[in-house]
C-alpha cells in the first residue's frame, strides 16, 4: 500500500479516536467501547463543528507570495530556507506539513461525514439535522478546493480550462481511491455543483460564523465565479448574500479600537463566514512582514484603516488588521464588504458605473473618520473598475485574496509585475507566468505520480 494511503487510515483512526476521546461519556465506558465510529448526525455534525480542523486550514502559501507586504534584508535572513523560495518565486521541494496537507484535512472530513450520511435516512423528524450536515459538508469541501484550485492551479482560462491541470478531486474518504489531477474546470464544476447544493440545505444565518450558511454559500459562489471572470454569476450571487446579511462595521465607533494591537473583537458582525490562514509561513506575520509602501501611501489620511490596520514598525509599517481578535492569526473568511466590493466590481464591469459607485459609497463613509468622506463618482468604465480595484485593494489586504486577484487580473490585462529586492538581487515574477501555480509537495508527487507544476 502507498504511503499516502497510510496516511488517510491514520487520519481516520486519529478522528474516531479524537472524537470519542473528547466526550466524558465515553471515556466513562469499558474498554471495549472506547474506539467509536462516528455515524450519528450528532456525531457527523461534531466533525464538522471542530473549528480546528475545518475552520484554520486556509492557504497562506498564495499570501506569502503576493505583493501586499515586503521583507527587508535581516527579515528575510530570519526566516527558513523554505520560506525565502516561496517569498522569492523560486521552486523548491518541500514536504509535509504545508498548505495541501493542511487543506485536504477538512476535505477528508466532510468527504468521511457524508459517505456515512448515506447510511441515515432522512426523515421528517430528522431533516433540518440532515440537511446542515450535508449542505455544511458540501460547503466545507467547495471552500478548501477553491482555496487549493487558487493556489496550485493556474487561473481560470475559457479557452484553456479543460487541459490545464488542477488538483485532485477526492469525493470519497475512501483511501484505496488513487489520487489524479482533474483539468481546472472539472475543478471549478465540482466546488460549483458542491455550493449550489450546500445552499438548498443551508439556513439562512449561521448559528456561529464559524459553521456554513446559505449567505456563506452564496458569498462562496460569488467569490467563484469572480475568479473565473464571469461577472453576471458572481454578481448575483454577491447580491443573494447581501440580501441575507448587510451588517457593516462602523470604524468609528467603540466596536473598533484603533489603539489596539488586536483592534477588531472576535466574530464581529461583519463576517459572514469565518476562516483562519493555517500560518504555515512565517513571513506573512507582522513581525515579520512590511506592507508594501505604495499599498499604504494609498490611503487618505482621513481612511480610518490608515490607523486601523496598520502600526509602526521602524521605518515601515506592519499589519494588525486581523479580523480574528488574534496578532498571530490571519484572517482569511468572507465579511459583507467584500461581498460590496465584489457586487461593485461586477456592475462597474457591466457598465453600470453609478450602480456601482452606490455601493462603494454605502461602504465608505464606515472607514472613514465621520464626515469626512467625499463621495466617489466615475465618467467611464475604466475609472470605475479602477476605483473599485484600489478600495478591494485596501480593504481585503492581508486576507489570502490578493494571489488570486493577480491572477484573474492579469488575464484581464492588468500587466502586474511582482518584484523583490533583497540586498543587491531583484526577484520578479511576470504577468501570467506558471509559477502562478504553485508548485505542489514533493511526497506527493514521489507517492502518487501526478504530474508537477
């Protein structure tokens, strides 16, 4: 049996064993009832509600490679080998642990919970509990394949999709099913067909932002379809969210403190869904990391986010603008406002430039020192898209959005250019180039014979 074989039966063994081991009662049983097999919606809904495993295993391989922040000489000379090919752009082997072992975690979870929900019938006394575990499982793997498709996949292409190579669609817990790589788009249809059907399941709101919802679903298939550069989808379904939830956080008011190096309290009311980047790479954290200079010139003094999420750090500036109440924690979930980025985008695209200056100017006015914002207006298309792309900018930064939103963009002909200097060497990374899709682990490839990026 291949080694990675062996790894989804210790997985297994360790989530039974996690899992009976975290309930008294079962430790209160003989011996020979210790080791249970989670089968119960009650049991299968647990899986799914260990913020652990299913809410922290978010990609930061694509933030660590992106151009929000920047690393001076002795930053770089602090962080692992590793670290630096990944900040640089430049292949390197690499194994366990990292993003793709951290992402097909929740994969295999929700993959496990629902081949057990087939042996559960679905009653009129059982149904709403059915239904959450079975739209929060579609939900869960949607999102991390998505995440993994962002990272070790190129960018959605209409003319190349179907042979581009993706990742591996695992829709089995089973592990004696070899893993391939799909083409992108097989990848994309699967995290599509996984939403739509997460979303007939789902309530409304969550009961916690930290388990799945129809507003999360749909704010899922809105960022979907953004990546893949089809605006009407990813408009309506930006909208569908924003029908469900509309709450915005006011910086001005005492729900922020600006003076704090954790200025946001935890799930705050803007978030829709919430995630953590798994913080496998070191020079994403603010000790670390610089934010870019031109990033930061770019706010006006009045933006409250100036101060919000940004502190002095020598000659530089460091992010704090974590939505996780946590300096060592990077938020990587869906808030309201990117949901009116994403809407506005989508209409300035479509033409629709007052339509889509309303939506920035009903954002605004909440991160900007009160009565001091000018509302925004737009003469041409260009002006529009460019407006709303500086504000995505600046309000998603830090958030494992960035690597995908160059990617998208530059098949749209933005022309982005990455670039580092380090010392008396300059790295860069061009427009479209196939580093854009990650290079995947070493054991992997070694263990199953998929081809490289």
């Amino acid at each position: 049996m291949k080694c990675a074989n062996k790894i989804y039966i210790l997985l297994l063994v360790l989530f039974i064993v996690g899992y009976a081991s975290s309930c008294k009662k079962y430790l209160d049983e003989k011996s020979n009832k210790t080791l249970v097999v989670p089968s119960s919606l009650e049991d299968l809904q647990g899986m799914l509600d260990n913020d652990f495993d299913m809410n922290t295993k978010n990609s930061s391989f694509g933030q660590t490679s992106d151009d929000d922040y920047f690393m001076t000489q002795d930053t770089y000379n602090a962080v692992s080998d590793l670290d630096r090919f990944v900040y640089t752009w430049r292949p390197k082997d690499y194994t366990y642990p990292n993003d793709w072992g951290y992402g097909y975690t929740p994969v295999f979870i929700s993959n496990y919970c629902l081949d057990q929900l087939k042996k559960v019938e679905r009653t009129k006394q059982n149904k709403i509990k059915w239904n959450n575990v079975n739209g929060s499982a579609h939900f869960f793997r949607a999102y991390y394949f998505l995440n993994l498709i962002w990272e070790f996949s190129k960018a959605y292409d209409e003319q190349t999709s179907v042979s581009d190579l993706g990742i591996v669609l695992r829709l089995s817990s089973d592990f004696n099913i070899p893993s391939t790589r799909s083409t992108v788009k097989q990848c994309y249809d699967q995290v599509i067909s996984d939403l739509k059907e997460a979303n007939d399941d789902l309530p409304d709101n969550p009961i916690h932002p930290l388990r799945p919802s129809k507003a999360a679903s749909c704010a899922t298939l809105a960022r979907t379809y953004l990546s893949m550069r089809q605006y009407d989808s990813a408009y309506k379904y930006a909208d569908l969210a924003l029908k469900i939830k509309t709450d915005l956080l006011d910086y001005n008011s005492s729900e922020v403190d600006p003076s704090s190096t954790v200025p946001f309290q935890p799930y705050n009311k803007e978030i829709i869904f919430y995630t953590t980047q798994s913080g496998r790479y070191l020079p994403i954290f603010s000790f670390f990391s610089f934010v870019d200079t031109t990033l930061f010139a770019s706010y006006s003094d009045n933006d409250l986010r100036k101060t919000i999420f940004y502190f002095p750090q020598g000659n530089y500036q460091s992010f704090k603008g974590q939505y996780t109440a946590n300096p060592y924690l990077f938020f990587s979930g869906i808030t309201t406002a990117e949901m009116m980025l994403t809407k506005a985008e989508c209409l300035a695209r479509k033409g629709q430039l007052s339509e889509a200056m309303s939506e920035l100017n009903r954002l605004l006015p909440n991160r900007y020192i009160t009565g001091t914002f000018t509302p925004l207006s737009a003469t041409t298309k260009a002006i529009a898209i460019a407006r709303v792309l500086s504000e995505r900018r600046k309000e998603l930064t830090m958030r494992a959005l960035r690597w995908i939103d160059i990617k998208r963009l530059n098949k749209e002909g933005a022309n982005i250019l990455l670039k580092r200097i380090i010392g008396t060497e300059t790295f860069s990374l061009a427009p479209n180039d196939k580093y854009y899709a990650l290079p995947l682990p070493k054991d992997i490839i070694e263990q199953t014979g998929m081809p490289q990026n």
